[in-house]
C-alpha cells in the first residue's frame, strides 16, 4: 500500500494507525531521512541540505533508501509506504523493485485536504515540534514541490485502478476509520 497527500495531511499520522490495524510495517522516507540526520550519518549529512529548505532528496538516494528497506524480511507479509514516491522515477523504480520481489501494489490512499488546513496544521505541527522544515517560508516550498512532482503520480495510480481518495478532513480517528474502510474494498484493475 501507499499513502499519499500534500505535506501535512496527516500521512504520518494515519500511516502509524494503519500499521498497527493491519500488521504490516509503515515505512516513512521522511523519517528515515529525519533520523539519520540526528544520528549525524552519513546518509543525514548528504540529505540535510535539501530537508531544511524544503526540496525533495535526490532521487538516486531516495531509492536506495527505499531498496534497502524492502530488502528487509518484515516487508513480506505487505507493508504501507509513507511518502514515497513522490516523482515519476520513484515510481519507476518502485515498480522495478516490486516486480523482482514478486510483490504487488493493492491500494494507493490518497488523503484529499485543502491548502488552508494543511498550512493551518503545519504551522501548529511548527509550534509543537519545531521541525527545521516548518516555518512558514518552507511550508509554502513543499506545497509548491507537491503540486509540481508529486500531484501529478495520482494519475498515473488511478489509470491502475488502485486509487482510493479519502476525505483527509475530520479528526484523526474518523479520518482513521474512512481509510480502513477503503483498505479493506479491493482494487479496481481497468477492463
Ligand atoms: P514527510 O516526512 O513525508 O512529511 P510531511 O509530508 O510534512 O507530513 P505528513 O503528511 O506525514 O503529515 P503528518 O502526519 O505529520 O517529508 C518530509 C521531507 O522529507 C520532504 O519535504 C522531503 O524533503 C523529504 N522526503 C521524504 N520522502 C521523500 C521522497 N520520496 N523523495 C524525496 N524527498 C523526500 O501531519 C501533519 C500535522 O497535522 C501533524 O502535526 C499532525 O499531528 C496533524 N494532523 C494529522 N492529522 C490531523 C487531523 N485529522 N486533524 C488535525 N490535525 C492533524
């Protein structure tokens, strides 16, 4: 599976629950990404320059980041990708890496939220976290990256018959519960 929406509209969030509803592990390139640059690696000094300003990672790096992972043995049973991909050539190279694993795309969640609510819960995320990629300079970056690389891969899912657009509005368990709900129809394959 995957999960997908603007910056802020609660994939993390929803990922996590999903996870723990279905058993399977949630990986989240973000965090990945995040906690290597606080454990000062190798892979957080070559990511930190793109995060802080808000620009997606190169996506040679990216994908090996995600290779690696789904190399793991908790992936065999199904797992729920968080951010990832987030241009044509992740999606490329996801399809590569499935396809030699014998795995296969279900369900591509699609959390629909309007620009107001996603900057609104961004700015609250700012005063909580104070992550480096929040301020409101940054934010606004990340939308517009959205929008140009990644907005566009939705329709590349749904020509498959695997997208499943879910009401991203509401609280974190009604969002919860709508996204179990589509996880658990089948997917669409086109005739
Ligand atoms: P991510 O970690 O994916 O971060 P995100 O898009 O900001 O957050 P998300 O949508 O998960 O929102 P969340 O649940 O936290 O990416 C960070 C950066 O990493 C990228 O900008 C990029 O630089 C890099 N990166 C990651 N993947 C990459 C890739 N594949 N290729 C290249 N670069 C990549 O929710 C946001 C806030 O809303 C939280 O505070 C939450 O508590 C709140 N919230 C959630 N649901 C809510 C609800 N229903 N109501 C109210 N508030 C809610």
């Amino acid at each position: 599976m995957l999960i997908m929406g603007p910056p802020g509209a609660g994939k993390g969030t929803q990922a996590e629950l999903v996870a723990k509803r279905f058993a399977v592990p949630a990986i989240s390139t973000g965090d990945i990404f995040r906690s290597n640059i606080a454990n000062e690696t190798d892979l957080g000094r070559r990511v930190k320059p793109y995060l802080g300003p808000g620009l997606y990672v190169p996506d040679e790096l990216t994908n090996e980041v995600v290779r690696d992972r789904l190399s793991q043995a908790d992936v065999a049973d199904g797992f729920l990708l968080d951010g990832y991909p987030r241009t044509l050539a992740q999606v490329d190279f996801l399809d590569k890496v499935l396809a030699e694993q014998g795995h296969e795309l279900d369900h591509v969640i699609v959390l629909k939220v309007d620009v107001d609510e996603v900057v609104k819960r961004l700015h609250q995320r700012a005063l909580k976290e104070g992550r480096e990629d929040d301020t409101p300079e940054t934010i606004r970056k990340r939308q517009e990256v959205y929008l140009e690389q990644t907005d566009p891969l939705i329709a590349v899912y749904r020509e498959r018959g695997l997208v499943f657009e879910v009401d991203g509005l509401g609280s974190v368990e009604e969002v919860q519960r709508r996204v179990a709900d589509a996880i658990e129809q089948p997917p669409q394959p086109p005739n």
